[in-house]
C-alpha cells in the first residue's frame, strides 16, 4: 500500500505542495472559482492569492507529477 500522494499547484515558477490529499485539490478548486463565485470569489482571489503569491493567469494541479488539471484565475 503506497502512502498519499504528492500534490502540487505550479504557477510562473510557484509550488504549492502537500501529502494529506485535501488542501491542494481544495485550494485550487477555489482558486479556480469552483467554490466561490461573484463577489466572494473576487474577495478570496484578493485575499488568498496576495498571502501565497498566486496571480492571474494559468494554474496547473499535479499528483504524483502527473497533471491533473488546468485552469486560469481571473483578473481580480
């Protein structure tokens, strides 16, 4: 049995990465206005991406290095 896997946001250089399978998928699903939307995703992408350093444009997620999904953030 393999332990969780390796998961990892990549953006213009940035890594985010964690093994405990839930804040990467999560953080990139709100980046990506999956669990927000109107002015509380707006709110969120001002707040979270200028505390770790995520812009706008192409953000990709990984498991293991592989990818899983791209998506681009906004303007915000």
């Amino acid at each position: 049995m393999s332990g969780p896997a390796n998961q990892l946001l990549r953006q213009l250089g940035l890594l985010l990465s964690s093994t405990d399978d839930i804040s990467i998928p999560m953080i990139f699903k709100n980046l990506c206005g999956k669990n927000f939307s109107g002015n509380d995703y707006q709110n969120y992408l001002k707040t979270v991406c200028q505390d770790i350093g995520v812009t706008m444009g192409a953000i990709e997620y990984y498991a293991d290095n592989v990818l899983i999904e791209k998506a681009t953030i906004p303007e915000f």
